[in-house]
C-alpha cells in the first residue's frame, strides 16, 4: 500500500515537474493556408479533393475585392505552406509570400503566369496536348484534317506543338491564325471546306459565346466533329471535350502538399497535368452522323 502511495506521488511529481524539466510537446500539425481566387464552384470542387487528401484542417483565404488583406491575414498565421486555388490567387502568393513554400491547382498555363520560383509547384489544368489529339482519333475513327482558328499571342506555342504532335499521329493540321476575335467568324469560313474536324482550343482571343456559337453551326451544318476543352460547351452541343476533373486536381495537390511538408522542396516537384474525364455529347453524335465506338462510350461520361 505504501508503495503505490509512492508510486502515485511520483507520478504526480513527475507530471507537474515535467513542462520545468523541458520536455518537448506533441508536435503540432503543419498548418496549410488555402487562397482561393474565388468562391465559386468549380473552385469548391477542387478545395473539396484537397480537403480529403491532407490531414487535419485547413483554414481558407478568399481574395476578393482586398487582395491585401487576405495576404496580411495569411501573413499574420505564418502558416507552413499556402496552397493557392485559381491563377489571380497563385499570382498573388507568388508575389507576396516569397518565403512560404506554394502549391497552386486550378491553373492553365503555369510558366505564363510567372509560377515558376523556387518555393512554387503545383497542378495544371493543361492537358497535354497529344492526348488531346489522340483521344480526337479515338473518339472519331479515321480522323484525317483537324481545323483549329488560333491566336498566335495567345496559343501559338500550343499550336506549334500540336503540330508536331498531329504529323506523328498520322493526322493534319490546319490552322487559321487570327489576331482579334472579330476575324474569328472569316477564319472559321475559311476551314469549312478543307477540314474533317473543328478543334476550339482555350484562347481568349477567339472563344467568346458568340464564336462558340458559330462554331458550332458550322460543326452541325457540316457534319465536322467539334472538341472543344469544357464540359459545358459539351452541353450547349459540341461533340466532346476532355474536361479537367476538379476533384482530382484538388486531390493531386494535396498529395504535393504532402511532399512539400514532408521535406520536399518545391522545385524538387515538376508540376502534375490534372485528370481529365471524356465527356460527349451523344446526341450530337447522332446528328452529324458519327459512330462513336462503343469502348470509347463505355468510357466517357455521356451527355444527351
């Protein structure tokens, strides 16, 4: 009895005693501040697949209409990493936060928007262009003259590449360059008769509504399968796109996150593509005649 008084006296000591002796506290987790662009859905979907794919919470900035004071609060947390949704948000950490190791996701065109410090990596909603073209060749068999309206400012080093990337694939290029949106309708005149296929890439200078629009009519009225790079294009009636998954870009920067605050510097980590789904419209399918083959089908989210 004696001894366990004693035992528990000197646990008790020994509790009371040990913040004096120095003894360490339980580490605490990595604090990860997000910066979002913008609260929009999109957006969401990706915080959502990062939410998923990081332990312990996070606590979330919107930018806004005070760019400032979003970035002064963050600051003011000093948090461990800054995990920033959108290209106004990745831009703005980039700028302000030159000594916070940066994952950005939601992002089209990193090495444009100047994301490329040391202390920056991230997710880009870029998908390779060749696997554009060839998932093109699957989704319409016998793919031969593909016809694509451009803006060399915007997307000429694309262009450039899917050139290269569409004579190894057996396939034909045509492209129309134009440099403001209102050539864009005369240029796309100029393809109808010389092209298999439309192809609407994301260039500012050329897709509005109104030449999506035209586009498609001329899509419809010539039997030309159109790709364009948006789920909702696909709806409004356009072939196919293969549209970045938001979820998963969201999730494919939580696993660089990981990395980053595991050790990992973030110019060690080259920027992930993000995943893609296939999305047609099968109902256009039928209208300008096209058999999309069944394997083809079976992977592809549909829209009727």
């Amino acid at each position: 009895m004696e001894n366990a008084r004693i035992s528990k006296g000197f646990c008790a000591l020994l509790a009371v005693a040990t913040p004096i002796l120095g003894a360490r506290p339980a580490a605490a987790e990595p604090r990860v501040a997000v910066l979002r662009s913008d609260d929009i859905a999109a957006y969401n979907q990706a915080l959502a697949g990062f939410e998923r794919g990081v332990a312990g919470g996070v606590e979330v900035f919107d930018l806004g209409k005070s760019q400032e004071q979003a970035l002064e609060q963050i600051r003011g947390r000093r948090p461990d990493l800054v995990l920033a949704i959108g290209v106004r948000a990745a831009k703005a950490a980039a700028d302000s936060l030159a000594d916070t190791p940066i994952v950005y996701c939601m992002v089209l065109d990193p090495a444009v928007n100047g994301l490329t410090g040391s202390n920056v990596t991230g997710v880009t909603l870029a998908i390779p262009v060749r696997r554009q073209l060839e998932e093109f060749r699957r989704v319409v068999p016998g793919l031969g003259r593909i016809g694509v309206v451009y803006s060399p400012a915007k997307t000429g080093a694309l262009i450039d590449e899917a050139r290269g990337a569409a004579t190894s694939l057996g396939l034909t290029l045509i492209a129309e360059p134009v440099a403001r949106n209102e050539q864009v309708p005369d240029a796309l005149g100029r393809l109808a008769g010389k092209v298999d296929a439309l192809w609407l890439p994301p260039d500012a200078t050329v897709v509005t509504l109104e030449t999506f629009r035209l586009a498609l009519e001329l899509s419809l009225a010539r039997k030309l399968p159109l790709m364009v790079f948006s789920s909702q294009f696909v709806k409004a009636g356009a072939l196919f796109a293969l549209s970045p998954d938001y979820a998963a870009s969201g999730a494919e920067a939580a696993r660089i996150v990981r990395l980053v605050l595991a050790g990992r510097k973030p110019s060690e980590i080259p920027p992930s593509p993000t995943k893609a789904t296939l999305v047609i419209n099968t109902s256009t399918a039928k209208t300008i005649g096209l058999d999309v083959p069944a394997a083809v089908l079976r992977d592809a989210q549909r829209v009727e």
